[in-house]
C-alpha cells in the first residue's frame, strides 16, 4: 500500500458517498445516469467475487464490501425510492454497446482463461467506460448540478492517483499489471475534458454548462 | 509480463 493508492481510495469512496448523500438529501436524482450506476454496481459485483475465494487484508475487504453495497443503495435509490425524479429520457445512452464489446474482449485478452479471471477482467474493462452514460446524459442536457460535478471530480481524481500508484509499485515493488493501466489510462483520458470544464468554470464558482 | 491472479487492488 502507498499513500497514492490510499488516497485513490479515499477519493473513490468519497465520490459514492457524496452521490449517495446528494440523492439522500434532495431526495432526487435528476441529472445522474442510472445506467451508469448499474454499470458500476455490476463492476463491483464482478471484480470482488474474490472476497469469497481469497483473503488480502481487512482494509481490502471492508473496502470492496462498502463499495458494492453503495453501489447497489444508490441503483436503489434511482430505481426504487425516487424513481419519479429520475430522468429517464436523457438517460438515453446505449449500454449494449458498452457490455457487449467489452464481454468479448475480456474474454479475448486476459491474464488467465478462468471464471473469475474473466470475470475480473471484464470488471476492469467495464470500469474504464462506466462514466460514459452519465458524461452523455451532461452532454445532451448541456448541463450538471455543481455536486454532480464535485462527484465526477473525485472519480477522475482517484483513477489519476491510480496511475501514479502504479507507476510508484513499477519502480519499487517491480509490479505491473498491464490489463489494468491500459484500462485506467483510458478511463483517465475520458476525464480530462471533464477536469478542464471543472477547474475552469466550477472552481470560479460558475455553474458547470455546455455551449449549446 | 508476470501473470496476476491474486489482485491486490481495489
């Protein structure tokens, strides 16, 4: 563990909680992507099979339980308790196109041609995509909620620390594993435009909005 | 590269 990988972690939690208590507290949820929220819960569920298969330490199992038991409040919050603030309508991006092509590629290139490393695989693939309903629901609405925006920032924020995580272990723990930073570069690269539209207009205290 | 099937990360 070093102190970027910590602080990914940190990061990521604080992007669901802050999610979840925006839902929480204004009892709704326009402007958030459901699917992506499926998206992640699947992902979770997916990559931590390995809680029933292999111990690591008690920080990496609280940590994944946590994660996939928010993932799982927050598609409940969207789907079930404030369904009717839901947006469904510009929730509009097809996740097919996501699931499908990111299936078989996990099947294709792997570590290993086993259940749970597939399994893992796919989780890693997904993720690096997860984000893109809710960035094309901003898109068509030409807008997010500052919150929404603070939510989106720790997400990028953590995969940005991940990547300084890894090239930490490259040079002192001589640990790489490539499947996962192609996957996070990527993930990373679909912030960035992000980043830019946050330090440059939510940061000056300026509502996040698209030029029409 | 060195294979990974236990992993470690989040």
């Amino acid at each position: 563990m070093n102190i970027f990988r910590l602080t990914g972690d940190l990061s990521h939690l604080a992007a669901i909680i802050i999610l979840l208590l925006k839902i929480w507290k204004t009892r709704s949820c326009a402007g958030i992507s459901g699917k992506s929220q499926i998206l992640f819960a699947i992902v979770f569920t997916t990559r931590y099979l390995d809680l029933l298969s292999s111990f690591i330490s008690l920080y990496n199992t609280s940590m994944k339980v946590i994660y996939i038991g928010c993932a799982y409040a927050t598609v409940y919050l969207i789907y079930m308790k404030f369904r009717a603030t839901y947006d469904g309508n510009h929730d509009s991006f097809r996740v097919e196109f996501l699931v499908v092509p990111v299936g078989g590629l996990a099947v294709l290139i792997n570590h290993d041609f086993s259940f749970l490393e597939i399994l893992w695989t796919f989780s890693i693939y997904l993720e690096s995509v997860a984000i893109l309903p809710q960035l094309f629901m901003i898109s068509k609405t030409g807008e997010a909620e500052t919150i929404t925006t603070h939510y989106l920032f720790c997400l990028g924020l953590y995969r940005a620390l991940y990547i300084v995580n890894w090239i930490w272990r490259y040079y002192f723990e001589a640990f790489f594993d490539l499947i996962a930073i192609v996957a996070g570069v990527v993930q990373t690269i679909l912030y960035c435009d992000f980043f830019y539209l946050y330090v440059t207009k939510v940061l000056k205290g300026k509502k996040l909005s698209l030029p029409a | 590269w060195q294979r990974q099937t236990l992993h470690d990360e989040l």
